[in-house]
C-alpha cells in the first residue's frame, strides 16, 4: 500500500534520514520505533508532505506521493496525526473536525461527524466546548478523530501516547484496534515501545536516521537487543 | 453640556468605526500570516485615487464605491500571491520590509499618475439626519451603518463558514492547519482580498473629512495600530472595539484639548502596554511548529 524507497530527507541543511526503505501493507498496524532524533517525525512529515524528499520515492497505491502538496496527499488518502495534537484550542471539537474534514460534501461531513462520535462518545458530548478546555486524554482523542474525518485509508500516528496517564494510554491503544477493525491501515510512531510491538505486525527500528532493524514485532518484542535498549528489561 | 457629550461620542463612533474597519484588516492578515501590513492604509489611498478617476468619468457613486472595493480585493490578492507568497517561508523580516516598501510605492504611484496636489473629494451623502438631541453627518451615519453591516458579515464568515473557520483554524495553529489538509494558501489569498477591500472603502468613506492627497491615510493608518493593539492584535472583535472607543476617546479629548489630538492614540498605546499587554481582548499565544 505504502512503499518508501532510499528515501532521504531533512530540513534545510541538515539530513536527517539517510537511505530508508519501509513499507506498509494493506489492514497493517506497522510501527516504527527508536529513540530521540532519531528521524521517526521527520519520516512522518516526509510521508504526508510538509517535509519535500530529497530523493528516492514515497508511492501510496501505485500514485507517486513526492511532489504532492499535503492537501493533495490528504485527498489520497494519507492523512498525519502529529506529534503535540496539535488541535485548534479556540475552535470548538466540532470546528476542529470540520476542518479535518474540510474536502468533504456537506452530506459526507454529516456523516463523518456520525462516525466519529460513535467512536469517541465523548467527543459528542464536548461538541460545543472548545478544544482548548478539553483535558489531555479528550484532545488527543480529537487529535486521533480529526485523523479519521476525511475517510483515510493511511493513518501516521505520531506519538499518539505522549504525555498522556497509564489508563488514557490504555484508551488510546484500544482506539488503534477499533481503527484497524474497521479497515484502516496505520503507520505508528511511538516511544512507549513495548506497547507499539504488542499492538502492531511488523515494526521498523530507526537509529540516528538509519534503518537499524526491522522484522515481525512478535519476534522484535523476543530480541535481546531490542529487550535491552528499548524496552528495558 | 450633555448634549455636546452625546454629539461627541456619535461623531466618534463614526470616526471610530473607520478605525475598527482599518484595525480589522490589519488584525486580519496578523493573525492569519503573522505579518504587520504597513500598506493597509496607503491601499486604500490608491484605490481612492481610482475612485477619483472613476468619478470624473461620470459613473455613478454607488457603482464607483462597489468597483473599488473589487479593485481592493484583487489588488489584496494580487499582492498575496505574487510577493507575500513567494518569501513567506523565507523571510519575516523581508515581509515587513515588503509591506512597508508597498506603502511608499503605493504613494510615489499614486503622486505620480495623479500629481501630489490635494483635491477635493465630495461625500457620498452631503446633508445630516437628527434623532433628538443628535446631529449627525448623513455621511458619518453611513459609515456607521455601514460599518454595522461588515462587522456582522464578517463575524458570520468567520464564524459560520468553512474558509472563515480554517482561517481561524490558520491563526491558532498553522502547522496543524497544513497537516489536516485545509487549504492554507487558498485561505491567505481570501484573507489579503478581504483586508484589502476594506481598506479601499474606508479610503472613500473618509476622504471627504480630509483631501484627497498621497498621504491622507497616514494617520488613519496609525490609530488603526493603535486600535488593533488596543483591542489586543490578536481579536477582531478586539479591533473594532478598539477603534471606536479610540475614535469615541479622541474626539473627546480633541474637544478639550485640540493639540493632544493627533498625539493621543499613541500615548494611549503606551499606556495600554504598560498596564494590559495583551490589549483588551487579547489572548496570549503560543506558536509552535
């Protein structure tokens, strides 16, 4: 579904990912995994189009997603849940799922906004206040329900669980599932490691913007290594 | 003495409301691009100047003011697209610089084409209407009434309409605007556009108090700074609140003291910034990538 070839990219001057080859099939959950500057958001940005590849290719279903703009990959079917939420906290929950669904025809939107309240209750009940006042756990709710308003077929988590209590990461996790149950294919990012193996397929590990290991992630969780230096045991 | 009061405060809201109109279209563009539009003034003095043109070519008034507020937005949108657009990313400063370069062209431009002399320039409606105590220019309600009008329509597009609600979703948060796929540049282009044709209708509506000369919106230009500080930069409301209790304050003051007149937007700046940084309406922000 998505496949990414010597892919190299960075921000001005600076390169960041050297040469990485990942692919992602259809009704996966694929993570990606490593620690600090390892390039995991940079990989994202890259992928959806705030970040221009300096070489090799992203195709997305065969179409060639290098010089889109991120409004035209949104429009394919990739859409990027970034790193921080960032929600709009003067819109109201509904006003920041409007604008996620901001290509969509008023009687697609509708039920949309259908879809996404039975996946997020909460959110329904919220739909007037603003973005802002919503506690950590509901705006990323927000962040992961804005990701599934314009129908995607591709969802890129960043760090779906950052900063978020035990019980709420646990919610969020369980979110990702209900997610895959209904057909949508996910490229996760995440430092909480241990629970990115358990819930995805494969998984790739970034180290310093190489590509240090990749396998099943029944197998990685099994890695000595892996045990040692990402999930801490 | 009350009834000079009321007359004062009417002719002030009048004053006020060109100022609000002026502030908004700089809050307009600050909020959204991040930029101070230094020219939003001296458009407006352009578009007057074609205005002029279009006069004495014996068009209709209201045809006339209906063509140069077309003329504000396409200009608006022209600028957008061809200078603001192509160093947005590189440059903040270069951007302040452009719009500061685009008000002075817009002067040398309109001295040149139209020569450096005042001219006369008549209001739209010459007489004035009564209601009790208060007498106001026919003009001054006008703008007033009109004024009304676009606050309300704006506050409705801002609020009730997609592009308005992703130019907010823009101001809050540009990288989370972009990343959700709202079309972010297609929104500035609606923005510069909007800004403009306010800027190009507060220059007619206002002429008349003054001469039509390459400077005239200078001071108008700067209490609508002032306005928009006031109001807290980061507000509309906030704007149009600022400007007319400054038209309402100035005029005022100018009663009692006329020579604080033109200094007093200023002095109220610093005060405001002194004691309410973030203006009346104002909200601190946070910008992240």
């Amino acid at each position: 579904m998505l496949k990414i070839e010597g892919l190299v990219s960075g921000y001005g001057h600076l390169e960041i990912l050297h040469s990485i080859n990942l692919s992602v099939e259809k009704g996966e959950i694929v993570s990606v995994l490593g620690s600090n500057g390892a390039g995991k958001s940079t990989l994202l940005r890259t992928i959806s189009g705030i970040l221009k590849p300096w070489k090799g290719t992203i195709t997305f279903e065969g179409r060639l997603l290098n010089n889109l703009d991120p409004i035209q990959i949104v429009k394919h079917g990739v859409v990027h849940v970034p790193e921080g939420r960032h929600i709009f906290p003067g819109l109201t929950v509904k006003e920041n799922l409007l604008l996620a669904g901001y290509k969509l025809r008023n009687i697609e939107l509708s039920e949309r906004y259908n879809f996404v309240y039975t996946m997020f209750p909460v959110l329904k009940e919220r739909e007037k206040q603003l973005g802002g006042t919503l506690s950590g756990g509901e705006q990323q709710m927000l962040a992961l329900a804005r990701g599934i308003m314009p129908k995607p077929s591709l969802l890129l988590l960043d760090e779906p669980s950052l900063g978020l209590a035990p019980k709420l990461v646990t919610l969020i996790f369980k979110a990702l599932k209900r997610f895959r149950d209904e057909g949508l294919t996910i490229l996760l990012v995440e430092q909480n490691a241990k629970r990115a193996l358990e819930i995805s397929n494969r998984a790739y590990i970034l180290a310093t913007g190489y590509l240090a290991l990749e396998g099943n992630s029944s197998d990685l969780i099994a890695d000595q290594n892996v045990k040692r230096l990402y999930l801490g045991r | 003495m009350f009834e000079i009061y009321l007359n004062l405060i009417a002719r002030g809201l009048s004053t006020g409301a060109i100022y609000g109109l002026t502030a908004m279209g700089i809050v307009l563009i600050f909020q959204t691009n991040n930029i101070l539009n230094w020219s939003q003034g001296n458009a407006g003095m352009l578009i007057t100047y074609l205005a002029f043109f279009l006069l004495t070519l014996q068009l209709p008034y209201p045809l006339v003011i209906l063509l140069a507020v077309i003329a504000g937005a396409t200009l608006g949108g022209t600028i957008e697209k061809y200078l603001i657009r192509p160093v947005r990313e590189k440059s903040r400063i270069g951007l302040l610089m452009i719009t500061l370069g685009l008000a002075m062209v817009f002067e040398g431009l309109a001295a040149f084409i139209f020569r450096p002399f005042p001219r006369n320039f008549d209001p739209l409606l010459k007489g004035s209407v009564t209601f009790g105590p208060i007498t106001l220019g026919q003009q001054d309600f006008l703008v007033i009434a009109l004024s009304t009008f676009i606050f309300t329509t704006l506050f409705l597009i801002l609020y009730r309409t997609k592009i308005g609600i992703g130019a907010r979703g823009i101001a809050e948060d540009w990288y989370g605007a972009r990343i959700l796929g709202v079309p972010v540049f297609a929104i500035y282009l609606f923005i510069w556009s909007i800004s403009f044709a306010l800027s190009g209708l507060v220059g007619i509506l206002v002429v008349p108090r003054f001469a039509l000369e390459p400077h005239f919106m200078l001071p108008i230009q700067v209490k609508a700074f002032s306005a928009a500080v006031l109001g807290g930069m980061n507000s509309v409301l906030g704007a149009i609140i600022g400007g007319l209790l400054l038209g309402v304050m100035e005029n005022i003051i100018a009663f009692h003291f006329p020579f604080l007149k033109e200094s007093f937007s200023l002095i109220l700046v610093v005060i405001v910034l002194l004691f309410l940084p973030t203006g009346l309406l104002g909200r601190k922000t946070q910008r992240r990538f």
